[in-house]
C-alpha cells in the first residue's frame, strides 16, 4: 500500500522500510512452504512405506503358497506339489523369480531366472521374514523377501526366496510422488493467494484512513469520519484526537494573537495621541505605556511557550530542585525574608522546567513581596497531583478579593513594585497543563495560602 508523498510540493518524501504487504505475504508464504515441504515429506515416507509394505505382501504371499506346497523329492531334491500360478516364473527374465537353495546342494530357480542364480547369503541365518533390496543383477534392482525352513523329512535348512525387479514398485512411487507434489504445489499456491488476498483486504482500512486525511487536507471534513475495523478504531481516535489537540493550539495561538494585538492597540493609540499632539509629557507617556505593552508581551509569551510544550507527554521536570533553584534566586531578592521548604523531595510533576521555574517563581516571590517575613512552602503528592502549598505571614488577602486578583493587572498592593501579572500567569498556565490554583488562608502563619496543583509523573 503506497503511503508515499510523491507529488506534494514542499513536502520531502516519507522515509519507508519497506511494504508492508510485501513483508506480510512474504512471511506467510515461508511459512506455507515451510508447513506443506514437512508435510509432504512425512506424507511420502507413510505413502511410500504403504506401497512398498503392500508390494511385499504380493511377494509373501506367493513365498508363502511355495512353502505350503514345498516337499522333499525321492532324490533329496526340492518338488512342489502345485506350482506357482504366476505367469511369470515361466518367461526368462520376465521380472518375477523364485529359487530355492542351501549350502553344498543345487538350487532350484523358477524358468524366469534362465541362466541366473539369486545370492544366497550364507553369512546369515533367515528364520523370519527378510525384505531387503538388492543390485546383484545388472541394469536391474530387485526387491527380495527370504525365509529359511526345514521341510519334513529333511534334514537341510532350505532358503526359499522370491524376487521382483523394483520397476514396478518404483514406478508406483514415482507416480505417487508426482500426484503429491503437483497437489501440494497448487495447495501452496491457493494458500499464498489466499494470503496475498487476505492482505490486501485486511490492509484496506489503511486506505480508507489515507482517503480521509486527503479530504481533511482539502478542506472537505475535520476528522476522520469512516466507521473503520475494531483493530483500527483506536488509531483512527488517537489520530482524530491529535487533530483536535492541533485545532485547539491553533486557536489558542489565533485568540492569543488576537488579545495580544488588541492589548497593545491601547498603548500605542496613547503614543501616537501623544506624538502628534507634541505633548509636554510625551516621554513620561512613552515609558508608561511601553511598560504595559512589556507587561502583555510577557504574558503572552508565558502562554504561548505553554501552550506550545503542552503536547510533549515526555514533559517533566524534578520539583525539588526547581524549588530549590527558585528559593535561592528570590532569598537574594528579599534577603530579610525567612524561608522553609518541607515535603518530599522525589516527586516528578508533567511540566516543562522552565514554566515550573516561571509558576514557583511568581508565587514564592509574591509571598515574599507581600508577606511579613516568613514563607513556608510545604511539596506533597494527592490523588495524582503534586500539590504546592506557599504560605506567607502577610494580612492576607480578603475571601471576596481572591477571584478578581487572578485578572491581569490587578493589585491589591499598589504601594509596591510590580506589574500585577504574576497571577495570571500562574493561572494561565497551571490550566494549560491540566492544573489548577487557588487562594486560602494560611491556618499556620496567617497570611494567604496559594495552593498550587500540577499533574504527577510516575
């Protein structure tokens, strides 16, 4: 299935390593071969076994008749009261023999032998049926079954042999064989067939996921809308999922462009007023009002660079050495100012470093700023949360003021330094990283209680 970008100005072409329906065919198809060649094997060594075992019951059976009818004539010589009835004994040569011989006496070979004598293996003794195969004739292999008996009256130990030249018997395996490989072939190529069919239709829905991405492309949908296969479902919502997470940074960034140019509109309608009408004030104007276009730069950007890490799950960073790194820069600050860090110092929450700095920062400076010369942060992790608690000695902050201080530029303390965005940065941001902040009263020192709660990393 061709994934590949060829065609698309601007865009590189996707790096493959291969087809997949290529690699899957091709494994099934090993694997068919592999399962039919082991099969055919043992399926040729039962067969084969089977038509051999049945070629030598024909033979034991006529060995058999000869022993029944085999008796000792008035010379010592071997008779037998009924011949055997196969014709071929008869022809010289004709494929089919018997003899019959013992050690210091003559054989007695059936007229098909001729002029030919069948080995008779004296090293060993034959009181059962023996089978073996045997090339003592030239240009001819032949199967022998042997079996060594004293006839009554006797007293020699006769070796009755009967000999079938192969031709038949191989010729009915090599039939066979031929049968087995030709149907095993045609299995073989029926299965990979049926594989390559079973991979293409299997691999279809990711065509179909191909077709949606194009229309979305185009501009004719905004996710994928096709009821897919239960296997493919789950792709199809994570895929539809990082589209909408895309769609919502987009409009974060739109409505962030946005706030941020309309903040700035004001200050810069302010200047220019001010320009043309050759104000006396004009460079206290300017100074102010670049303040606060600084102010909503700063906030924006916070925002934006949030925004912006918030769809790396890898996203993490070790609280205890970002509060230690924040408590140092702001106690040089406020150099008067107590503070106490307690908690545990293992926790791990899913939040870039920098605006973990920036949040901890804003907080533990504001309680510095405004408290009476006492923070206390205590660090603790509840149901799946990191959970901040930055209280100071401070008057606090009254219960009916806690909502509207989250607004950016309000202070409450306008006596001292600031641009009173330091909350709403903090708020902003906690928010895009799936956390909340919140303000209560400090039961330990009487002052305001900032609560901050962040996702834990595991």
């Amino acid at each position: 299935m061709d994934l590949s970008t060829d065609g698309l100005p601007g865009r590189p072409p996707v790096r493959t390593t291969g087809s997949l329906s290529r690699r899957m065919i091709g494994v099934a198809a090993l694997w068919i071969l592999v399962l039919l060649s082991g099969g055919g094997f043992a399926l040729d060594r039962v067969l084969t076994a089977a038509v051999t075992r049945n070629f030598d019951d024909q033979l034991e059976y006529v060995l058999q008749a000869m022993i029944v009818t085999a008796e000792i004539g008035p010379e010592g010589e071997v008779i037998f009261t009924r011949e055997p009835a196969d014709q071929r004994f008869l022809e010289p040569q004709s494929g089919l023999y018997w003899q019959v011989s013992a050690p210091k006496h003559d054989d007695f070979p059936s007229r098909s032998l001729w002029d030919r004598r069948l080995a008779y293996g004296g090293e060993h003794n034959d009181l059962n049926l023996h089978r073996y195969d045997s090339t003592e004739f030239p240009n001819e292999k032949l199967r022998i079954l042997e079996r060594d008996i004293q006839l009554p009256g006797s007293p020699v130990r006769w070796r009755f042999k009967v000999a079938s030249s192969r031709d038949l018997l191989d010729a009915q395996i090599s039939a066979l064989r031929q049968t087995l490989f030709r149907s095993f072939v045609l299995l073989a190529l029926g299965l990979i067939v049926m594989a390559a069919l079973q991979t293409f239709y299997g691999l279809w829905p990711l065509k179909k996921v191909r077709e949606e991405i194009i229309r979305m492309r185009a501009g004719k949908s905004r996710q994928v809308e096709q009821a897919m296969p239960i296997e493919v479902a789950p792709m199809v919502e994570e895929l539809n999922a990082l589209i909408a997470h895309n769609e919502r940074q987009a409009e974060e960034a739109r409505r962030h462009a946005g706030n941020l140019a309309h903040a700035l509109k004001t200050p810069l309608t302010v200047i220019m007023n001010a320009a043309t009408a050759r104000a006396d004030d004009l460079g206290a104007t300017v100074i102010r009002e670049a303040a606060t276009m600084r102010r909503q730069v700063d906030h924006h950007l916070a925002r934006a660079r949030a925004v912006g890490r918030r769809g790396n799950a890898h996203s993490r960073a070790a609280v205890w050495p970002s509060l230690e790194s924040v408590e140092r820069a702001v106690a040089r600050l406020y150099p008067e100012v107590r503070f106490d860090l307690d908690g545990r110092k293992d926790l791990q929450v899913h939040v870039e470093r920098q605006d973990l700095d920036e949040m901890l920062g804003n907080l533990i400076e504001n309680a510095a700023k405004y408290g009476g010369g006492s923070v206390f942060v205590t660090v603790g992790a509840q149901a799946g949360f990191v959970e901040f608690l930055i209280e100071d000695d401070g008057v606090g902050i009254p219960e009916i003021e806690r909502s509207r201080i989250f607004d950016r530029g309000a202070r409450l303390d306008t006596g001292k330094p600031g641009t009173g965005l330091g909350l709403a940065i903090v708020r902003d941001v906690a928010e895009i990283y799936e956390g909340t902040v919140s303000l209560e009263e400090s039961e330990d020192l009487g002052g305001l209680l900032v609560r901050l709660r962040l996702p834990i990393a595991g």
